[in-house]
C-alpha cells in the first residue's frame, strides 16, 4: 500500500513536469533556510502543511536586493474550522505601479491514517497602470507519511486556473521528501518545475543544537544557489531569518515571526 501510493504521487508530478508558474514565491524563512523545501516546517507558507493540530498566525516579509521599491508580504493563519483543518493566506507583492494580490484557502479534508490530502482555492487580482484583472485556480496538496522518520509532499499549484489576455497561469508543481534520523537532523529533498526555467532540484539540511534554536543550510542546483538561516523559538513564538537566491529577486532577506495559539 505504501509503495503504490508513492507511485501514485511520482506519476502524477512527471505527467504534469512540463508546467508551472511563478506566482507563488517562497518565503517562509525557515523553508528557504531548507533549500526551499516546502511543505513540512510549522509556518511554512508555500505548501501548507495541514497533517497537524496546531494553530498560529504567520507573518512573513521579502525584501530583494538591488529592488528596494518592491517587497513581498505574507500572512496566514492555520486552525480548526468545523474540525477541520484549514488554512489561509494572502500575498501582497509589488509596488504602486504594480502589484499581485493572492488570497489562498486550503482545506484538510481527506484524512487516512498517513495520507492527508488538501484541496484549495487561489484567487488572484492583478493591478497595474492601465487595468485590474482578476482571476482564480485550484490547488491539491497530498502529504504522506511513507514510515515513521520519512515522509513526502507532492503539490499541484493552479491544476485549473481561469486565464486571461493579461494573466497566464500554467501548472506549477512540487515533489518534496523529509527525512530526520535524529532528534536533532532534519535532511530534505526537493524537485520544483517552473516552465520558464529547468527543473530545479533542491537540497537541505536543518540542525538543532539546543532546543530554542535551529540552523539551517540549503543549496538549489538550477540556478546553483546556497540558502542559509536560523530559527529561534521563545515561548509561543518561533523567529526565522534567511538569506536566499532566486531567477528574478536574485539575493534576498527574508524575516518571519509566528505566534502558536
């Protein structure tokens, strides 16, 4: 049963590797730190992660270098709705000539015991000088846990999405496995297909010497790339800074907070 089900998540991504989209930015500095390796750290905001009964607040910042006049904020919040696990977030990305805005709700709404799988909702709205679009598509997210130290993440991003003269949205997807061997190891591994770019393969490694504190190294092979960061935890909050590459943003400063209810 559990070799199927990973067959099942492998045939899926390869079947749709050809598209993806750049909407969807990561920014959780805890994720980035990782590799941006999505989908398994509380907090995390490109993947939500909704195997899980905790509920907090998530605030998150980008700042680009080189690109003072645009930055990237994002919120969400993770709690039980009608028993539910649900999640939302909203993006805001731009600056007064241009700007995207994403509202995402996402649902854990088949649950067995190791395979969790989250459909969602993106609404998009686009402004520019000349006009204001918007637009919407449908996200599925399937986590399974594959034996008791590894687990895997496999997410469509827009698996249908409503597209117009001024907005394409193609396919994004992601294929990500976590591995901890130790209470203090964490070790990832990432595939990520954007289709302007190749397909970019990802890997992370996270180290907790003390139980407040955690430090995080990443490295993406396309482009070659290393991320770098750290978490500190106090009370119910969890602070997150990291340093990350990417295509467009090139260097970049991500700080996040998260209060745990």
């Amino acid at each position: 049963m559990r070799i199927s089900y990973i067959f099942l998540i492998l045939g899926v991504f390869y079947s749709q590797i050809l598209f993806a989209s750049f909407e969807n930015i990561t920014i959780s500095p805890n994720t980035i730190a990782s590799g941006n390796i999505s989908g398994f750290q509380t907090g995390d905001t490109s993947i939500p992660y909704l195997n899980t009964e905790k509920t907090y607040i998530s605030l998150n910042y980008l700042y680009p270098y080189g690109l003072s006049e645009i930055s990237r904020e994002d919120v969400s919040i993770q709690a039980k709705i009608i028993g539910t696990s649900s999640f939302i977030r909203f993006i805001n990305f731009g600056n007064s000539t241009y700007r995207e805005n994403t509202l995402q709700l996402s649902a854990s709404l088949f649950n067995l015991k190791d395979l969790s799988i989250s459909p969602g909702l993106s609404l998009f709205y686009l402004h520019t000088e000349f006009e204001n679009t918007l637009s919407a598509g449908l996200d599925i997210s399937a986590f399974y846990k594959i034996f008791d130290n590894f687990e895997g993440l496999c997410s469509i991003k827009n698996l249908y999405a409503y597209e117009t003269e001024n907005i394409d949205i193609p396919l994004e997807m992601f294929l990500n496995f976590h591995y901890s061997p130790t209470d203090i190891f964490d070790v990832y591994l990432g595939i990520e297909k954007d289709d302007r770019y190749k397909a970019n393969i990802k890997t992370g490694i996270s180290y907790t010497p003390i139980e407040y504190l955690s430090l995080s190294m990443g490295y993406n092979f396309e482009p070659k790339s290393l991320n770098t960061g750290f978490t500190m935890n106090f009370l119910n909050y969890q602070f997150s800074y990291a340093l990350s590459y990417h295509f467009d943003l090139e260097y970049s400063h991500a700080i996040g907070i998260l209060y745990e209810i």
